[in-house]
C-alpha cells in the first residue's frame, strides 16, 4: 500500500492505493498511534515513502509543537 503525505491541518490523515495503477482513495485517518485529537502540521514523507515526520502538540512530548517520527515496516504496517 503506497500512503501520499498528510493534509497538514488533519494530520494524519492520508489517502492510500494498493499500487501506481489504481486509483487514490479518499483521506483515511491512519488511526492510533498516529492520529491524536492534538493538532498536528508540517508532515514530510521520506523518499522510499516509508518515514513520516511531523510536528505535534500530543501527549507526551517536551511541550508545544515537538518533533515525531513514525516509520512504516517493509510488511506496511
């Protein structure tokens, strides 16, 4: 499953395909541990497409806007 980068203001929610020859579907939302009822901005998407970097105000950071970093196993979970 291929993920393209996250609307900033929604972060993160994501549309997906299952290949480059199907089509996109609507923005998904990625579910915990990703997505929090904090605000989220600034997504950038490594160039394998495997790593999502962000900027969160969630649970458990230092305070304010911290940096996250999720990264998706070769299985896509």
């Amino acid at each position: 499953m291929e993920v393209r980068a996250a609307t900033p203001a929604f972060l993160p929610f994501a549309p997906t395909r299952r290949s480059v020859h199907d089509s996109w579907s609507p923005p998904t939302n990625l579910g915990a541990p990703l997505n929090s009822t904090a605000a989220g901005q600034q997504p950038s998407l490594s160039t394998d497409g495997r790593t999502l970097v962000f900027a969160s105000s969630r649970a458990g950071g230092f305070g304010g806007a911290d940096i996250w970093i999720s990264t998706r196993t070769p299985s896509g979970h």
